[in-house]
C-alpha cells in the first residue's frame, strides 16, 4: 500500500511519516485482495495487466489514530460544549463546514420526489442556500415549530405516580403497613401501640409518596437536553440569520428546552438512556409519543454525524458531482436523455448518502451534437484516469464525427484545512501532461479540481503544453457556494464548446 497525500502526487508518504489535518487519505494499492472495513474503494482497474485500485481512509475520530497513522487532526466537537482552545475552533469549523454539505445533498431527498423535475428543484434549493438570511429547513428548525406547543402542554401535565414508601408516621396518619412496618413495630419496646410509638407517637407505616422520575419524564429530560444542544449548534452555524424568522422560532425553543430540563432535574427526574424501550405511556399518550419520536430523530443524527465525520470526502465527492450535474443542467440546449437510478439511503454508508449506477447522467446537446456524460466512480475507468487518480470525470463524445470521445479528469480533494491551489493546479498540470504520452483510445487532457474554500472562494488555471487544469475552492453555503457554482458553470461551457480546440 503507498500512502498518498494528494491524488495527483507523484510521490507517497514516506516512511515513518503521519497524515496530517492538510493531507487527502489517500492510499493506491495493486493486486487483489480485501481492504478492512477502514479503507473505502474510489477507483478500480487493470492497468498494464495488473488491478490498481484507488482508497480513501476515514478522518480520525480523536487526534490520532494508527493504519494508517494521522496525527493533529481536529477532533468533533461535544454536544452542549463552547470551543475554547484553537483545535477545538477548527473542529467546529469543520462540523459546520460537513452540516452544510450535508445540507446539499439531502436536498436532493426533497428533489426526487418529482423525478420529472429533480434537477431543476436542486438546483432552485441550492439558488436559496447562496442566501445566508434564509437558512435552511433542518430537522430542529422543523422540531421548533412542532415541539415548542407540546412541550407546553406536557409541562402543565408532567406525569407522575404515587409510590409506596416506609417512613415513621403520626400515628393518627397511619393508614397502611406492610409486613416489614408490623415486624418493625414488634421489635419496639412496650405493651401497647401508643407505648412503642415512643415519645414522638411515630410508627413505620407505608406511605404513598408523588415520584416524578418514570421512564417516560427520563426521556422527556434526554430530549429537553439534546434538543437545547442541538438548537444551539444551529445557531451558532448560521450567525448571518439573526434577523429572520427561523432563527427567532429556533432560539425561542432552546430556551423552552433549557426551562423545561432545570424544573425536570428540580423534580428529581434523571436522563435516559439512548437505548431505552418505550413503555406503555411513551406509546400512547400522544404527546409523549412525539416526544419519544423526536428524541429518536436526533438521536440517529447524532450517530449519522459519527460516520459523516469520518467519511466527509465521501460526501464532498458527491456533493461536486452534483454541482457538476446542475451546471451542465442550465445549458439551453442541454436536454437530459439518461439518468440512472438514485437509490437514497436510509442511513449514511461510508459518508455516501445514495447510489447510483455509472454513468449517473447524460446530457444531449442539441444543437452542437454532442453528448455529454458524467461520471462518478466510474466501473471501467480506463488507463488515463486510472492514473491520473481521479474518480469523477466528464466525457463529451460527437456521435456525427469519427473523433476519438474526450475525457476530462475532475478531482474532489478534501482535506480539514484549505490547499494551496497555486501548487496543487501546477501539480496537476504536470501530471496529466505526463499521460499525453500514453497511446489509448480516448483523449483525456483537461482537467478539473473542486476542493473546499474554508471561507475563501478561489479559482486559479494553469496549464503545461496542452494540459490544462483548473482549481476551484467553493463552499456549500452563501457566498462560497454561487462564486465557486459560477466558477463551475464556467468551466463546463468552455470544455463543452471549446475543450476541443
């Protein structure tokens, strides 16, 4: 296995060294063989007679890890805790970075529920995302909305039981003893009740006493709890959407929250625990239903984060491919002939939220006849991507002209800190001008790096002989998003109408 920090490198990791928070995981391995559950396949083909497969290893989660070693990476923030140090600044940073990413592709969920018009609802979604005032619909936005009332109601109404306890009782109270109060009051000096009730005419007896802590109240307080941290995490993400009316609904709900949990614990209620079985209340009772339903949600988002983090180069792959998908979409002659099918995930796997099969659109261009294809994680990849290490990519074909089908190479680097993209541009360049001198059936020449901008957005070209490259750093939210969608557009007309030249 050679270790690589970057897809185009040339050279490995070297001996003894560690990935660090500015490197891609990467990993290029020949021959056959099973990887482990800590290695993800990106690219997959026979190249010279001999299987060289393409990996990607999960981020940390804690600073370091081993197999391979990583070091200094920063670490997920915990729920309900302010960062304070500089690493925990840049982990929270990066969460905030992987949600809106995330945001991106689960709008697609929403798109594809009109097959007929997916592209056009993503990408009306995405048009509203450039908008920092108007935040997007996440689950504790919806949450805030529905909850805030039943939470109300379920606070005039906190259930509660009687319960039987032992404790020395007057004796003109006592109305019930069991048979350790009797055998108690045996035990006591005196021939008469009155004399063995002593001085103070207290006795055992069993009392019924109001108990606040039942099951159904221990997950009301686990949800008031998650319910204010999550609520919290959403608005210290979106800092530019003070003024709007989610942001208000949002706020107003994590104090509710923050109420409701300090009277619970006032109560003596403890916290559930996340695996616990619901009893007959939580089941039937309406209100508390909902309770239950919603602390469930959260609680699968929580365990959904633990995966994205690991995996977010996953998810940022699909989320340029899309990106890619729509600006292509926008052309006025551009007219979707095949779309494979998207089958969404009921959970995210290895960071990747659907699949597909290959390729996962084609585009037909009317009036210029060409097509155009866009491909993720391509089956067959073929020798010149196999070597340029880029698992997305383009391939425009004129089905009127005996021309070869031109490809052309995107890579989607992900990294918790932002790349240099004036190095990284000539360092593609450079590589794929080194593969014009393979004889293959298929022109690839051009090509196309989308990485993260980490708040600055950024587009820089650079070419070597007739390789060209160009980088993009965007982001998936506000500005970053429509500079680096309109860097993308851009691209995509001039490889369509003059990547031949």
């Amino acid at each position: 296995m050679r270790y690589l920090t970057r897809p185009w490198s040339s050279h490995g990791l070297q001996d003894g060294a560690e990935f660090g928070p500015e490197d891609c995981l990467l990993g290029e391995r020949e021959g056959e063989g099973p990887l482990g559950h800590d290695a993800a396949t990106l690219l997959s083909a026979q190249v010279r007679g001999q299987r060289r497969r393409l990996v990607l290893f999960p981020y940390p989660k804690r600073e370091e890890a081993l197999s391979p070693a990583r070091r200094g990476f920063p670490v997920r923030p915990r729920k309900g805790h302010e960062p304070a140090t500089q690493a925990e600044v840049e982990g929270a940073s990066a969460l905030q970075h992987m949600n809106e990413v995330l945001a991106r592709i689960q709008e697609l969920e929403e798109a594809l529920e009109d097959p007929s018009k997916t592209w056009e609802r993503l990408r009306e979604a995405w048009r509203r995302a450039e908008d920092e005032e108007d935040p997007k619909m996440a689950e504790i936005v919806r949450q805030s909305r529905r909850m805030k009332p039943v939470l109300h109601e379920l606070e005039k109404r906190i259930r509660r039981v009687l319960r039987r306890q032992r404790e020395l009782t007057p004796l003109d109270r006592v109305q019930e003893m069991d048979r350790a109060s009797m055998v108690w009051l045996s035990r006591q000096p005196g021939s008469s009740i009155a004399e063995r009730a002593g001085s103070a005419q207290r006795i055992l007896a069993t009392v019924r006493r109001e108990n606040f802590d039942t099951l159904e109240n221990r997950v009301l307080h686990a949800y008031a709890r998650l319910a204010a941290d999550v609520a919290r995490e959403w608005l210290r993400e979106h800092p530019g959407a003070q003024a709007s009316t989610r942001f208000a609904q949002v706020e107003g709900f994590r104090k509710s929250c923050r109420t409701l949990a300090r009277r619970l614990v006032d109560l003596g209620v403890m916290v559930a625990a996340a695996d616990a079985t619901p009893n007959y209340v939580l089941m039937q009772d309406k209100s508390y239903r909902e309770v239950y339903v919603c602390w469930q949600r959260l609680l699968l988002r929580q365990r959904t984060e633990d995966d994205l983090w690991a995996w977010q180069a996953q998810t940022w792959t699909d989320f340029a491919v899309l990106a890619i998908i729509l600006a292509i979409d926008e052309l006025d002659e551009a007219e979707l002939i095949a779309q494979s099918p998207i089958s969404w995930n009921a959970e995210a796997e290895l960071g990747r939220w659907f699949e597909q099969d290959r390729p996962i659109a084609v585009f037909w261009l009317r009036e210029t006849s060409r097509i155009v294809e866009v491909q993720s994680r391509p089956e067959t990849p073929g020798t010149p991507l196999s070597l340029a290490r880029a698992h997305v990519a383009l391939r425009v074909s004129d089905p009127t002209k005996g021309e070869l089908p031109r490809r052309v190479a995107v890579w989607t680097p992900h990294a918790l800190r932002r790349l240099d993209l004036e190095t990284e541009v000539n360092d593609a360049a450079m590589l794929l001008q080194q593969l014009q001198q393979i004889a293959v059936t298929e022109v690839l020449r051009h090509g196309l790096i989308m990485t993260p901008a980490r708040g600055r957005a950024e587009t820089i070209e650079a070419s070597r002989g007739k390789a060209r490259v160009k980088a993009i750093a965007m982001g998936p939210a506000c500005a970053d998003l429509a500079q680096g969608f309109e860097a993308v557009r851009e691209f995509v007309r001039s490889e369509i109408y003059g990547g031949a030249e």
